[in-house]
C-alpha cells in the first residue's frame, strides 16, 4: 500500500487517499491522472491494466486500485 499511496501523492498531492473512496466520484483524479496512474501502476506492479479495468469501481479508492492489483497479479 506504501508504494501506492506515493504514486497517488506524487500524481496529485494533497488528498487524502488513504480515506477518501470517491476520488473519480468526486473528481480528484481526473482523466489525465488516470493515465499517468495506469502507467505507474502497470510499471512499479509489474502488470497489464485492460481497458475493461479501467473503470471508476477500480478507481474510486486506494483500496479498490490495490485489489485491482492484486487481481491482476494472480492472473
């Protein structure tokens, strides 16, 4: 989760991502910052995020991006 949270932090300082679970609901990340998170995600986690994974519910928290990790890890 350490590493997560400095990838969220360095792509958009200032949130609270270790208790906000709304981040696309309430547009504190937006399009662009999604992009960048994809590919920082795919890069530090060594995984391949589908298109079809790229939804809000895989977005919304610290929480859900991390179970999409580990999803995708298992695979």
């Amino acid at each position: 989760m350490e590493e997560l949270l400095e990838i969220l932090n360095d792509i958009q300082p200032g949130v609270d991502f270790e208790h906000e679970d709304h981040l696309i609901d309430d547009h504190l990340l937006d399009s662009l910052s999604i992009i960048s998170l994809v590919a920082e995600l795919e890069d530090t986690f060594d995984v391949t995020i589908p298109a079809v994974e790229i939804i809000p519910a895989n977005f919304n928290s610290a929480n859900a991006m991390l179970e999409m990790v580990q999803r995708l890890q298992e695979d």
